[in-house]
C-alpha cells in the first residue's frame, strides 16, 4: 500500500508492505523535482526494520537437517579414516605413510576440503599420533637406522621451510592433489617391482656408511621436507624409499625409522604454521580435536601390531593405498589437457626416477656382497694357514724338549762315566799302598 501527500517542502509518499510484517519506508523528494520516476531514482530509503527472511520453515528445517547430516558425515568419517589408518596401517604398524598420506587425499578428493587446510590437519594429527607412535617404538627397543633419523630430519627441517614459504604459494590445489598422488604411485609401483624377488638380500641397517651416503640422506630430507610442507606427509615416504631401494634395508627398518623421523618433521611444520605464519584455520583445528583422542591411542597400538608383520604385508599396503588415491584424483579433480600431461610426466619420470635409484641399490648391494666374500675369503686362508703351522709348532716343542731330556741324560751319563772313573783310580791307589 502507498500514500502520497504534499507539503511546502515537496512530495511526500508512505510505502506499506502488507506481505512482510513491519516494513514501512518513506521517500522525500523536493519541488524541483521533473517527475515521480527521478524523485524514486534518487531518493533516500530509510528501513526501520529489517526484511525477515521469507524462506519457507519447512524449506529451513530441511537446509539444517542437510547441513547437519554432511557435517556428522564428514565428522564421522574423518574420525574413521584416522582411527583404522593409524590404528592399524600407521607406525611401524603396517605402513611407512602416516595417517597425513591417507587423510591428505580423503579430505582433499573425497570431502573437496581445501589443500591447505587438509595440509595443515595432516601436520597436526601426526605431530600427535606420530609422537606417540614414536615413543612406543623407542620404548620397545625396535631397530631404527639412526643415521636415516639424524641426517633426514636435519634436511626435513629446511625443506619445510622452503616448502611452506616459497614453493607452497606458487601451487594451485589441483596441482598440489595430482603431484601428491602421482609421485607416491609411482614410488608404489617401483616398491612392487623390487619385491617381486621374495628373497631378496636386505639388511637391518645401512651398510657400510660413507660421505656420499650422508650426502645422499641430506637431500632425501631436503625434498621430503618441501613435500611435506605441500601434502602435509612426504620425509616420511622419502625415506623410506631411499633405505628400501637405495640401501637396502628391510622394511621391518625402514618403517618405525620413518615413524620417528616424521614426529619430527611434523612437529616443526605445525609449529612454523600456527607460530611464524599463523595461518592455520580453525577448520583444520575442529577436524584435529574430532580425531586426536582416537589417534593417540591408536597409533601405539599399530605400532605394537605391525611388529608382527612380514615385510611384504607392509608393502602391499602401500600399493593399495597409492593405487586407488590415483584412481580417486583423476576421477574427481577437475583435469585440463595441462594438468594431464604434467601428471602423465610426473609419473613417467617417477618410474625412471625410483628404477634408477633401485638399479643403482643392486649394484651397491653386489659390490658389499663382493667385498665381505673377499674377506671372508681372506679370513679363511688366514684360518688355513694357521691351522697348517699348528702342527709344525707342536713338532718342534716336542722336538725342543726331547732335545732337553737328551742333553741332560748325556750329562747324567757322562757325570756318572766321571764318578766311576774315579773311584777305580782311588781302589787302585789303595792296592798300591798295600
């Protein structure tokens, strides 16, 4: 409904909306004015009451029950997926890759959360789980190859840095989700290759230490660190692949190292995060408060449970993992022709990359197999030989003392030739007398 009237000051018009309760708006518009249309265009609306929402309760009742029901979903599932992968598959409990390397793509692809949130929650949840693990491990007395947990974290350390302040930036999310699960499949599929050979030759810590092996662990922490810093799990993995391809180490090894190795690594990241850059939403916080009390408890036990597992059970893990992340990215991330190819080369160069890396571990391997049959080889003809000269050595001590014993029984017999001699000379002497 609107009333118009006039005064000396010009137009005056009352606007009554019947349809919503309360609303009431009054337009003044001077004599001067050329007409009603300019007096509207240019008028000046005061509400005195805001316009409520007109959406129908029922059509509001059904948003919230929505809204609830993908949020308790999402809730649920996190709390799921993070009990079982850390509960079973984390921690020397069955797996190299923490529960970051299975959340990362979960709330990435699946829940279509932000990389940099599923990032940030993957660094917080394994400083925690991982921690914990790690204290487990180190309580158990379980092997570890030190210097992989020294010189590693030591790389780790700068490469988050880097990673989190200059490389992060630079990535689209889509490009971060496909390079994540491109690189780590194609390390899962040089895994796969290498165990083909059950009884492969492995060893419980790196063998024969040297400067280029140092050198080589410092890069690896250095990468996995700029990994880790964009998928929120990557030292970890890295790691792992070089003890296992490289060096040749058993993954009954090469995984509670990188357990303890990624606590670490972690650790710093959350703290570069919520310190330096304080920049970690309170998103990745909820989904941490959500899964933290299952984690902590659950990723000990995997590591008391994957203790009892061949090396070839933790393996396949990872094959099974890697293998459907890939699968998930190119169904659900939005691809261009780019994006394709780039992840198509990441791949290809990854196969080389890791059968290189396991080529080269061969050969290493041939050359400290070659080397200790050498000495073993040296050490049994020192064997030998001194077994030859034992003989020898007893002859002439029993030579040496039967020597003895006859020197002392000619001087016996030569005293007693002596003694008689004498006496037949003083019984003649004494015929003599007579």
């Amino acid at each position: 409904m609107e009333s118009k009237d006039s005064t000396a000051d010009g137009e005056f018009s009352v606007l009554i909306d019947l349809r919503a309760s309360g609303h009431c708006s009054f337009q003044r518009q001077p004599l001067i004015s050329p007409g009603i249309e300019q007096a509207k265009n240019s008028s000046i609306a005061v509400e005195t009451q805001a316009s409520p929402d007109q959406t129908s309760p029922v059509i509001k009742s059904n948003r919230e029950k929505r809204r609830t029901l993908s949020e308790w979903m999402r809730k649920y599932f996190l709390e799921v997926t993070n009990t079982y992968e850390e509960r079973l598959f984390s921690v020397l409990g069955m797996t190299s890759e923490g529960g970051g390397t299975v959340a990362f793509p979960i709330m990435t692809l699946a829940f279509s959360i932000a990389p940099e949130v599923a990032r940030d929650f993957s660094l917080m949840i394994q400083s925690c789980g991982m921690t914990a693990a790690a204290f487990t491990i180190l309580w158990m007395h379980v092997q570890l190859e030190w210097h992989s947990i020294t010189l590693c974290s030591i790389g780790g350390i700068f490469g988050m840095i880097i990673g989190l302040e200059f490389i992060d930036p630079q990535l689209t999310p889509a490009q971060k989700k496909m390079g994540f699960v491109c690189v780590w499949f194609a390390f899962a599929f040089a895994l796969f290759l290498l165990n083909r050979y059950h009884k492969r030759k492995t060893y419980t810590t790196i063998p024969e230490f040297k400067l280029w092996k140092l050198i080589v662990l410092l890069l690896t922490g250095l990468i996995g660190g700029i990994f880790s810093a964009i998928a929120g799990s990557g030292v970890d993995i890295c790691s792992f692949s070089v003890l296992t391809l490289l060096f040749r180490v058993s993954e009954k090894t090469a995984t509670p190292t990188s357990v303890v190795l990624m606590a670490g690594n972690t650790a710093v990241g959350f703290y570069w995060r919520q310190v330096i850059q304080q920049a970690v939403s309170a998103e990745a916080y909820y989904y941490l408060a959500v899964c933290v009390p299952i984690v902590v408890l659950g990723a000990p036990v995997g590591s008391v449970i994957g203790r009892h597992f061949h090396r070839q059970v933790l393996a396949s893990f990872n094959y099974i993992s890697d293998t459907v992340a890939l699968i998930s990215a190119f169904l659900i991330v939005p691809l261009s022709k780019a994006l394709i190819l780039a992840s198509v080369c990441i791949i290809a160069f990854g196969f080389f990359f890791f059968g290189l890396i396991a080529y080269a571990g061969k050969r290493i391997m041939e050359g400290v197999e070659n080397k200790r049959e050498r000495q073993k080889q040296v050490s049994c003809e020192d064997d030998t030989y001194e077994n030859t000269m034992q003989p020898s050595t007893a002859v002439n001590t029993v030579f040496e003392k039967d020597k003895v014993r006859r020197l002392e029984t000619l001087e016996m017999a030569q005293g007693k030739s002596k003694t008689s001699e004498i006496q037949d000379v003083q019984k003649l002497d004494t015929l003599y007398e007579v």
